[in-house]
C-alpha cells in the first residue's frame, strides 16, 4: 500500500481493512475497471479511494500542483457526494491533495473559481457536474480515473443521460470503477457500454445480509403509529435516530410532532435548501439534535457515526429501499437497530417486504410506558454519575440536603428529576389481529348489534343552545374535561334553541359536582344546573335518530296521499276533431264551431285561410316612390320573386320548364361558368379576372 495513504489510515485508527477494501486494493486489479457489489456500510468510500491512489499519485505517493482534475467522483445525491469529500480528504491529506465539489444548490461561481485554480480530485452530482463541463468551466482531459458512487440509485433518480454524456466527453485511456449496492441488468448494460473489460467484484454475501442490524417488525393498531415512534426513541435512548418517511409532507408533520414532545428534532427532505440539509448534518454530528426526520432520498449513503436506531415510519415501496435505510446503521462492525411500524392495515405488505429482501425480524408490540419507565431506572443506575468524584462545594450542599430532608425524599425527587427532562411515554392500544378477508363474515351474517340501555342517569341543563352554535362535537369534550368523567358516562345530549340538556349516568354524577366546581362553570363558556327530571322538550320531542326508522316498510317514505278518483282524459274535449268522425254532443256546438276547417277546402291546405297569421299590409306604391324603381326588378305584375340565387323558380303553379328557366325567358346558366356573375340590382358587374397574372385568372376571394 502507498505509504501516504497508510499513514492516513493509521491516523484514523484503522487496524485493518474490510473485505471489500481487501478485494479493491488487490495488486492484481491495478490499473483494471471494476464493477463493484457491496452492502451499504461496508466502507465502499475508503475502498475506492484506495483503489484509486495508485493512478492519480506520483511515485512517491504525492501529488504535483493542482491543475486540471486527475480523478473524478460522482455521487447522486448531494449529501453522500460532500461526505465522500470529507472521507477523501483525511484520506489524501498526507499526499498533499486539493478537493473541489460541484453539487446542485451551491453557487455555481464560487465552484467555478474553485476548478480554475485547480484541484486533484473533483467530487460532483451527475446534473451540476454536466454544467460545468458544458459551460467549459471544468476540462477533463486529464482525467485518469472516474467513479460511480451508488451507480444504482442514480439510474433510478433518472441521471443515466447525464452519466452517459460525462462518460462520453472523458478521455477514453481513463479507468473506470463502478460501485453499487446491487447490480442490475441497466448496470451491466452501462457498464458493457463505458468500460473495457472490467472485473466484476462482488463482497454481497445474501446470506449475512447486515448480520449487526437487528430487525424487529412491530404490530400497532392504525391510529398508534406515532405513539409508537415516540416509545421507540424514548425505549432505546439513542445518541443519533433517523426516522424514515415516504413524502415530504410526513416529514414536515412529524417533525413537529416529535419537536412538541421535546425530542432534538432536524427534518432533511428534498424541499430544503443545501444550506438548510448540511446544517441539519452538522446538527446531528455535534449533538445538537438526536432525531433526524427524512425522506429516502435525501437520506441515501447518510453516514452518520452515533447512528444506533433507524425507524420506518411509513413502510418503504420495495425491499431494496427497505435495505439502504437499515443500512444507515450497523455501519463498520457497528450494531445497530432497524425498527418498522407496521399497522395493522399494513402487516401483510411488511411481511411481503421482509420475504423480498431475504431478511429475518422479530415480530413484536412496541415498548409500552411501564417497560420505559423501567428502562429509565435502569439507566438511571447504570449512570455514570455515580462512579465520579463530587468536589468540596457539592459535598457541603448534599450535607444541607440530608440535614432538612430525609433521604428517601431526596432520592424521589432526584427520580422525579430525571423523568421530567424527558419526553412521557404513550399509552398504546391493546393491538388485535383481525380476522383475514376470507373469514370475515358477510353483513348479512353478522349478529344484530345490541343496543344496552343507559340505565340511571340524572339531567343537567347548559345554558347554550342551537342560537348560541351549540354543538355535540365541542359539548362533549368540554362537559368530560370539566367534570373529570369520560364520554361513557354521558347518555343523551338534546340541543334546544336556547338551552341544551345532558344526561349523565348516576354513578358518576356525585365525581362529576365535585370536579365541575360549586359555580358550576363549563371553562367560562356555559353554566350548568341540576333538573329534578328529565326535561320537557316540547311537542316536537326529541331530534329523531336512525334508530327511530327501524321499524318503517322497506318501501320508505309516507304513503301517498289520495286526491280522489282522476278525471277520465277521454271525457275533455278535444281541439281538434278527426275528420271523418260523427258531429260533436250538442253540448260542445259552440266550442267546435271556432275550429270547424273552411268548407270545401278540406283538400286544398293552400287554400285554408290563416287562422293566426296576421295579414301583410299593402304599401301600395310608397316603396316604388321612395327607391325610384320597382322594387323587384322585371316583374311588372308586382308578384313576389323566388328565392335568390335559385334559377327557374317559377312563381305561378307552372312547372318548371326543362333547364330551370323562367317561362318564357332565357334559360339557366351554368353554375360552373364563372365568367358571368350575379349582378345586383343597379350595380355593375365587376370584370372578371383571367388564371394567374393575366386576364383568365380565377377570382381571388375577400378583397381585390
């Protein structure tokens, strides 16, 4: 190994390598592609970086002046690509290396002065790293060597274009080492395409598939699954936890969720800003937060090194996903815990999950509040506060302390202490596992649900009703906190206009007086009293419930009403009485007699005279005076012309000569010699132009 690189090592308390650091750095691989397989955690960043030295280092195991970059680094987040510059820097500080990043939400000028005065090894995001090559800010001639971090997971974020353009503009002399996770058949393919004769290295042992992470499934109810989260983090106690979610809007509600509860919560989602990400990072490296809420993809190669609890909040979509979140923990020999809350409604595809991903878990119920609550004594004695040495001062206040308590009573407060700087436990639901879609039983199957009666009970009356919006959802909650009783003990609820009546079980009644107080106040919004009886609710009674419908016909609704015998439509007279039928009834002469159709013209419908119509007025030669003209050009008989542009109408009952001509005038034209055109009454006719430029152009429509 290149001396440089083991002092490093050394430096950093490496004692020796991992399998897949072994497999890498292998003399006879020297100068070969490698397409390498290797489970998340496994050290694949020192590995490469190892594999790498002897290509881009000098003899000596240093580097020359920083210039064009020699190696080039692509991670597909930006997370993992700025922890791969930090692993690569302690790695090649004793060589005298000059790092440079170019990742997505960074400002792009100050990267693009970083790559003009000049660095070693570069470390990008495929998208940004495809900018600076196209504006020209970054040459890579130089490169001698490129890797693909997590070449998997870029695919699958869509990134296979821009890797293969960066792979295109590298020199093709360069070595090219793949890393990933799995190696699907899109991975073979890119690297059949970009590589040349490349050795497949694979570490992936399936059958110990990250032996220091203990799996554990647990069964909530549907409605625990926070609660659940909050026993697990206060159960394990962890330095780091990440809790995992699907969407970025679970990520937002559930940090603020847990942060209500007192829990060092960051949230690290793809709508923050990078500044936002590396600082939330940083948080959880220095201690300041202990919960990091994250999506899958902001999360992916997270290295963090106190990591201790991952909890899937929300079930992954398939089991590769499933690994690369576990694999946050149990990284480097380290153990590590991988919970995942499976509701009941989810337990089926959670156990599909496990089965995919080969992977064994134990399937329990999450700590309840006694199991943390002894966790906490138990942690409580194992502190390590009880092996140091208290100083002068503090020995003479624990002296005033025994002298004015006893000792029992210190050490009970000092317990209660401690509890109060933590966040309480949850009460979880008593899980069930319902009967499977098959065994479940038909509605029709079912036994009729029982319907147990109240039993005795006393009435109160509050003085808010139905004009002051009182309602059931805000009454209910607000009788139960202010007389210390639960909505078990409550039976009827009637809201009148003005006031509204509660019943309350008789048991509890004498509790319910004594929490509500002598001045019988609801929380400064309403006043109660005691009645001697149940309340008179006016005629109307009391608002119907579903209940009170069981018993009506099936058809529904009231029986109609009766409005008598109907009229016999035969019997009303008729508007218009068929012609060949006998003469109406006397009694119906005179309503018959308007319509009666005009004798003798039964066959002629022509000749019927207009019943409604009224008749045109004649203006006699006004029209003919006020144009200067007859009004229809040619008729001399003043009768009405046919309608225009239809040739051989003919106005009397003639017909129609042959051609369509007027009788006796000169026949139709043809509808296709457009040499002649209609010409309007007193106008003149435009002259037609001929075909193209000249005069047997045809006519040009709109505008001449």
């Amino acid at each position: 190994m290149i001396t440089t690189l083991a002092d490093a090592l050394a430096k950093q308390g490496y004692d020796s390598l991992t399998p897949v650091q072994e497999a890498v750095t292998d003399a006879a691989l020297e100068g070969q592609d490698l397409l390498v397989s290797a489970q998340t955690g496994s050290g694949k960043t020192v590995g490469f970086g190892l594999a790498i030295g002897p290509t881009i280092l000098a003899e000596d195991g240093t580097f020359g002046p920083a210039g064009r970059p020699l190696a080039l680094v692509i991670a597909p987040t930006r997370e993992l690509a700025l922890q791969v510059k930090r692993e690569l820097q302690w790695l090649y500080a004793f060589a005298g290396v000059t790092m440079a990043s170019c990742v997505g939400g960074m400002d792009m000028r100050d990267e693009r002065r970083a790559l003009d005065r000049g660095a070693h090894i570069v470390v990008a995001t495929p998208g940004r790293l495809k900018d600076h090559i196209m504006r020209g800010s970054l040459d890579m001639s130089d490169i001698r060597a490129i890797v693909l971090d997590e070449a998997d997971e870029m695919l699958d974020l869509g990134f296979r274009e821009d890797l293969e353009f960066i792979l295109g503009e590298a020199p093709e002399t360069r070595r090219t080492l793949m890393f990933s996770a799995t190696v699907p058949a899109a991975i073979a393919k890119l690297a059949k395409s970009y590589q040349k004769d490349a050795v497949r290295v694979a570490t992936t042992a399936k059958e110990s598939q990250h032996a220091d992470i203990e799996y554990r499934a647990l069964s909530v109810a549907n409605h625990d699954t926070d609660a659940a989260i909050i026993n697990l983090l206060r159960f394990y106690d962890a330095p780091n936890a990440i809790v995992f979610c699907n969407t970025r809007a679970s990520v937002t509600r559930l940090t603020t969720r847990l942060t209500n509860r007192g829990f060092a919560t960051v949230a690290l989602s793809g709508e923050l800003s990078q500044n936002e990400r590396s600082h939330a990072l940083q948080a959880m490296r220095d201690g300041r937060a202990r919960v990091c809420v994250a999506t899958d993809v902001a999360a992916r190669g997270i290295d963090l090194p106190n990591l201790e609890l991952v909890i899937h909040a929300e079930l992954p979509t398939n089991a590769e996903t499933l690994l690369h979140r576990s694999g946050r923990t149990g990284r480097a020999g380290r153990k590590g815990i991988s919970a995942m809350i499976a509701p009941a409604k989810m337990k089926r595809r959670a156990q599909n999950l496990l089965t995919w991903g080969k992977l064994d878990a134990t399937w329990a119920t999450p700590p309840t509040a006694d199991e943390i609550k002894a966790k906490d004594e138990e942690r409580l004695l194992q502190d390590a506060v009880w092996s140091e040495e208290f100083n002068e001062a503090e020995q003479e206040f624990a002296t005033r302390l025994l002298a004015e308590h006893s000792p029992e009573k210190i050490a009970a407060a000092y317990l209660r202490l401690y509890a109060g700087k933590q966040s309480a436990p949850e009460h979880l639901s008593d899980y069930k596992d319902g009967p499977q879609a098959k065994d479940r039983k038909s509605r029709e199957d079912r036994p009729p649900r029982e319907h147990k009666a109240f039993g005795p009970s006393k009435w109160f009356s509050v003085d808010i009703g139905r004009e002051g919006k009182a309602e059931a959802r805000w009454l209910l909650p607000m009788i139960c906190k202010a007389g210390g009783i639960t909505k078990n003990e409550i039976g009827a609820i009637r809201i009148q206009p003005n006031e509204t009546f509660v019943e309350i079980a008789a048991p509890a009644v004498d509790g319910f007086l004594k929490s509500v107080g002598s001045d019988m106040k609801l929380e400064n919004q309403g006043t109660l009293t005691a009645l001697d009886g149940p309340p008179q609710l006016g005629e109307r009674g009391p608002r119907k419930t579903k209940r009170d419908y069981d018993d009506r016909p099936k058809s529904g609704g009231k029986p109609k009403r009766d409005y008598g015998d109907k009229p016999n439509r035969d019997s009303k007279p008729k508007r218009h009485a068929p012609r060949d039928s006998a003469p109406p009834p006397p009694s119906q002469q005179d309503n018959v007699a308007a319509i009666q159709p005009i004798p003798g013209a039964a066959d002629d419908y022509k000749a019927r005279k207009p019943r409604h119509k009224p008749e045109r007025r004649d203006h006699g030669e006004a029209l003919t005076e006020k144009r200067g003209k007859p009004p229809y050009k040619g008729k001399s008989d003043g009768k009405k012309p046919g309608p225009k542009g239809k040739s051989g109408y003919n106005s009397d009952t003639k017909p129609r000569k042959p051609g369509g001509g007027k009788p006796g005038g000169k026949p139709a034209g043809n509808a296709k010699d457009t040499s002649k055109r209609f010409v309007p009454p007193g106008g003149k006719a435009k002259p037609s132009k001929g075909l193209g430029k000249g005069g047997g152009a045809a006519p040009r429509r709109g505008k001449s």
